[in-house]
C-alpha cells in the first residue's frame, strides 16, 4: 500500500494502473536522503509530462514527509512509507534510492545510494520505455558518489 500525503491508501498495483511510477525513495532522517533533494528534484521534473507518475516516498509519517521535503511536497506527489513496507517490498538496502515500477507492480530499475552511473542506467531505462528526454547524470552541483543510509533504518 502506498499512502500519499492526501487521498486515500491504494495499493502499489492500483497506483500504476495507467502509468508506471518513477519515484526517489527518501529517509527523513538521514542526511544523505538530504544531500540528494535538489538533484531528485531535477531528475523527476524531467519526467513530469510523460507517461510516468512521478513522486517521492518517504520513510516516514505524512508529517514528517512534509517538515523532510518542504515545498517539494507540493510540487510532487508524494507516499509516506513510515513503517518502510515499500521498502521492503521491493529490496531496498540503502537510501536514497530511484525505483521504477512498471504497469504490473514490478520493480523494473532502481538505484541504491548515490551511484550516478547507477542511477543514470536507472532513469535511462525509463526514458526509454516512455520514449522521453533521459535527464543528466550526474550534473553540475551534484553531490559525489555516497553509498547511503541504510533503507530499514
């Protein structure tokens, strides 16, 4: 079940009945969650006319996920996964993460941490599966490479 900010809970399935998700998984609580909102932001907005849903989830209450992301929150849609049941649903082990989850409710790509090359493999893999503009990776500004928190917490 993935619960957005406002509106109901609705399951991963239901979610991408029409579209397929391309979301950056975040810990409110860890600075290297942190480090990563500007480049997230960047790489999602590329994604925003296509036939992608595009979001964060966030480990956290939808309170903390909105203190976390700040204006963010109402620019995206945005889930709070405080008891981390997303997380574990698709394996993650390190945050933040960029998940894309295809038609059926499979993980189809994802990258751990902050690996830009893993991460670019990742989003190119979605451009190509919604014929779209693949975002650079990494860009000016980015942070260096980091393995990130761990996704249980």
């Amino acid at each position: 079940m993935l619960q957005p900010l406002t509106g109901a809970a609705r399951s991963v399935v239901e979610w991408v009945t029409m579209f397929h998700l391309a979301a950056v998984v975040v810990d409110p609580f860890a600075h290297e969650s942190a480090w990563l909102l500007s480049t997230a932001r960047r790489i999602l907005e590329i994604y925003n006319g296509s036939d992608a849903r595009t979001a964060f989830i966030v480990t956290g209450t939808p309170e903390q996920a909105r203190q976390f992301l700040g204006p963010l929150a109402d620019e995206f849609l945005v889930f709070a996964d405080p008891d981390r049941a997303f997380v574990r649903s698709v394996g993650l082990e390190r945050l933040p993460a960029w998940v894309h989850i295809n038609h059926l409710g499979g993980l189809e790509a994802s990258a751990e941490g902050w690996d830009p090359d893993l991460w670019r493999d990742a989003a190119e893999h979605l451009a190509e599966r919604m014929s779209w503009s693949r975002p650079q990776i990494p860009a000016p500004g980015d942070p260096v490479p980091y393995t990130g928190a761990p996704a249980l917490g």
